[in-house]
C-alpha cells in the first residue's frame, strides 16, 4: 500500500468483466505516481475483479458481498480516502497518462477552486470516437442554468478532499443523477472549474428510454427538493418541469433513433483528438502494465 497518496482514486465497480481491465489499465499508466485505488465491489455477481489487482499494491479491494448501491460506495470511497485529493474514476471509462497529474496541477495552482474536471471525449463499441463530451470552462459557465444542470462530466472530477467530506452523496440515493445532486446541492458554495484539455475516455453505451426517463424524474424532485429547501422558488419551478419536458421529447424522439439518445449531442474532433485517442485505447487495450 503506498504510505501516503497524493491522490485516492475511487472507483465503484458491478459486474464490469468486460470493461474493468481497460478503465484499471489506464489509472496504472498514469504518469503521476502516487496514488491509490480504491476499487469498491458492490455485490458483482460475474467475480470481475478477479487476476486484475494482485500485481499493484497501490489498488485497494473493498469487498463485502452486498449491492448498496453508487452513491452508497462513493461515500465509502470519501470515507476510505487517505489522498489530498480525490478523482471520481468509472469502471467503463479510461483515463489519459497524464489526467492525474495535469489536475493536481491545475488544483495546486488554482487553490479557490474546489472541484476540477476536464474535457473528455466520447467513445463506442471497441474505442470507436463518437464525439466531444459538451464543455464549460469556468464556474459561471457551469452553472450558468443550475435548473437545466450542470455540464460538468462526473467521470473526470477530482477535488480536494475536504470538499467531497463537506458534499457527501445523498442517500437515499438519487438513482442516475447522484452527481447532479450534489453539484445542486453545493455550487452555490463552491468553486469549479473545467481544464481545457482532453483527460478521459467518457464510454457511451446504448441507453434503454426507460433509464432516461429515470433520471429526469429524480434529478425533477432533487431539483423540488433542493431548491425549496434554499427558498429559490423560481428555480424550483423550472428545474421540476425542465427535465419532465425533457422526457416528453425523449418520447417523441424514441420512433426516429435507437436508444433514445439527443442527435447532434456530441462536438466535433479534431484529427489530432482523434490520433491522441487512438493511441490511448492502443495502449489500455494491451494489456496492464506497471
């Protein structure tokens, strides 16, 4: 174990057999040395995890047999983290060699902000490029419209500590907008910021309407709640209905394209974006190195 993490990684894992190997890959390939993983099982039913964690004692394994679910096992991740910082990881996501480093430079040179996150490109089946994830750059730009949510991508945070121990996830959970929550919850006491730099591998799979349509209906009553709660009563109208009349389009939209998924979502990529991305899915897709 390494005796004193500048970083704790935190990455919650279910049943991720066929994409765990690359998103594990890419945290040991990363430039900044001192970190730790803490990879939390929560109830895998496929032994996933098993032959991937043996050859670094870096990697924390917490395994307790139950399905508690994400929220749950990101706050035991917070609970568990010994790092200065701490970076959300996914288990089907891969991050850039140098995402750890380039962030804790950005937080050591920027000590007002709280939360960082980075640009990250979209990608398919066999690490085919889809897009660019949509990017804000500074606090205001993210939370321009906090009622219509935050362009912040989850998988490539990190911040200090004692934010996330300040922010905790709620619980009960808020089922597939966890992170829209808490950014609710905590924007207008924080400051975050994006660096202008492609860091991740954001993994879109085909989602099924009816997940869409849950998380449009919690993140509505995380917005009723949260915002009633702060008397912002304008906010409480728009940010309830704001993701309901997202739904009623999903619905229209559903007959004219698979998934049910925004055309036109993602932005455009350059050449080079593309070329530094495909040497980055060579290199994970190779197999784990230390």
């Amino acid at each position: 174990m390494t005796p004193s993490p500048l970083v704790s990684v935190v990455l919650p894992v279910y049943n991720a057999r066929q994409t765990l190997p690359q998103a594990l890959a890419s945290i040991q390939l990363q430039t900044l040395r001192e970190w730790e993983l803490i990879l939390i099982d929560d109830g895998s039913t496929n032994n996933c995890m098993a032959g991937f964690v043996a050859s670094d004692d870096r990697i924390r394994v917490v395994q307790d047999g139950r399905n508690r679910g994400l929220a749950a096992r990101l706050n035991q991740g917070i609970d568990l983290a010994r790092g200065k910082y701490l970076a959300r990881m996914d288990q089907d996501d891969v991050a850039y060699p140098t995402r750890l480093e380039r962030q804790v430079e950005f937080l050591e040179r920027n000590p007002s902000i709280d939360l960082a996150g980075t640009k990250a490109i979209v990608f398919g089946d066999e690490g085919r490029p889809i897009g660019l994830f949509p990017f804000r750059a500074t606090h205001a730009e993210i939370c321009s419209r906090p009622w219509n949510g935050f362009y912040f991508p989850h998988p490539t945070w990190m911040g200090r500590i004692e934010w996330f121990r300040r922010h905790r996830y709620t619980m009960p959970e808020v089922v597939r907008a966890e992170d829209q929550d808490l950014l609710l919850r905590a924007y207008d006491s924080s400051r975050f910021a994006c660096i202008d730099e492609i860091l991740l591998g954001y993994r879109k799979a085909p989602q099924p309407l009816r997940n869409l349509w849950r998380a449009r209906i919690n993140l509505a009553r995380a917005q009723l709640r949260v915002n009633a709660s702060k008397g912002r009563w304008t906010y409480c109208v728009l940010g309830s209905l704001t993701p309901l009349l997202k739904s009623a389009a999903d619905v229209l939209r559903s007959p004219f394209q698979a998934g049910g998924e925004p055309a036109g979502r993602w932005g455009r990529l350059s050449e080079p974006e593309i070329d530094a991305w495909r040497r980055v899915w060579k290199s994970v897709s190779s197999g784990f190195n230390d």
